[in-house]
C-alpha cells in the first residue's frame, strides 16, 4: 500500500518572537486535528518549525498540503525584528515536499513514520532548507517526489504553478483558500469570517481560485492512476 507524506519546513520560523512560534505551534496542532478529522492523516509537530503529516490516501495530499500552505499563510505577524528574514515568513510560510511511497511501519501511537515515502519527503526537505544561511533565497516551496520519474516529471510544472500562485496570496486570501479547501461554500466562510459573500468571492477570484481547484482535481486524477 502506497501513502503520501508531506514534510515541511516553516521559513524563516528563527524571525518570530517567542510568543509567535507558539502561537504558531499551537495553530499547527489544531490543523492537525482538523486534518486527522477531515482526511484520516497523522500529522506530528517534530520540532517548531518541522511538521510531518502521513495522508493514507494519496489523492488527497495536494489538497492536505495547499491546506497546511494557506493555515501557515494567514498567521498575523507583527514586524517587531529582522524585517528581511519575516517578510520571507509572510510570502512562503512554509516549504511542502510530497513525498509517495511505501511505509513499513506506520504507529501513531509510538510516534514511528517508517519507510520510503517520509525518506524521499524528508530527504527533499535536508535539500531545500536554509537554516543557518544569513540569506534566504527561495525559488520553490512545493514538491513533490516519488520512485516514478515519469509521474514526478507529469506533476512538476503543477506544483511550481500552483505554488507561485499561492506565495503572492494575501493573509485574508490564504485564510479564504483553507476555507474552500475544506469544501465549504461562500455563505458558510462569509458567516465565519464576518463578511460579505461578495468579498470572499472577490477574494477567491483575485486568488485564481477556480485555478487552483482544477489543480487538485488533476492531482487527484493523477494520483489515482498513476
């Protein structure tokens, strides 16, 4: 059985004042909730800023991942220190790799995630980090890694697109995104968020939101016949 790990790696987690990282760790344990809820993950915060999640069924992990991508995205900061380093922060939020695969062992319970699928998702990570660089030069933020060339090849220009989509979304768009992820309709985000129909809807065009929705439903045909 086949599974997708998403590894990720929060930029520039150093430039948050100590109460930010733990606003931050305590937003990224309640999506683990809503994720195990909503798509049967196991998702596990390592350290502060490195987050797994194991997603049984494949299909869903551009969605789980856009999820995680636009949750980080819509964290308020406050500039209070290392202007450069934070504005990193509020673009990208945090780097994704899917990595698919076999997991030998797989125990939530023992904390174990074991097998090709989290190597390959973590190997991509060790390549893409910048942790005790003084500069921070990104150019992707979303990948996606398996043992087929030919499907890594067919999803790559995807995962660019769709990630230089989302890194210009503004915080209110990301939120927005994670709502409509989630499948809920305009009125339900509009009533939870306090506004209009026609701003979140003003917002999700100004994303390319029916964009990035054709975008999962690829993946998730890709993924299902790959």
């Amino acid at each position: 059985m086949n599974y997708a790990v998403i590894s990720g790696d929060v930029v520039a987690f150093t430039s948050l004042s100590n109460p930010q990282k733990e606003a931050l760790e305590a937003r990224l344990r309640a999506l683990n909730i809503t994720l195990a809820m909503q798509f049967d993950t196991y998702s596990r915060l390592v350290k502060g800023d490195y987050w797994e999640c194991v997603v049984p069924q494949p299909a869903d992990a551009l969605t789980v991942a856009l999820l995680a991508k636009s949750w980080v995205k819509a964290f308020t900061v406050n500039p209070e220190r290392n202007q450069a380093r934070l504005k990193s922060f509020e673009t990208y939020g945090i780097r994704l790799a899917i990595g698919y695969g076999t997991l030998q062992r797989l125990d939530p319970e023992r904390g174990i995630i074991d097998g090709e699928a989290i190597y390959l998702s973590g190997r991509k990570m060790g390549e893409e980090s910048t942790h005790g660089k003084e500069r921070v030069v990104i150019k992707n933020t979303l990948f996606f890694i398996s043992g087929n060339p030919l499907l890594d090849q067919a999803l790559e220009p995807l995962m660019a697109l769709i990630d230089h989509t989302i890194n210009k979304a503004t915080e209110k768009q990301s939120l927005i995104l994670y709502h409509k992820l989630l499948g809920k309709s305009e009125n339900e985000i509009a009533d939870e968020l306090g506004i209009s129909q026609s701003s979140v809807n003003q917002h999700s065009t100004s994303l390319g939101w029916n964009a990035i929705e054709k975008a999962v439903t690829y993946f998730r045909q890709k993924m299902k016949s790959p």
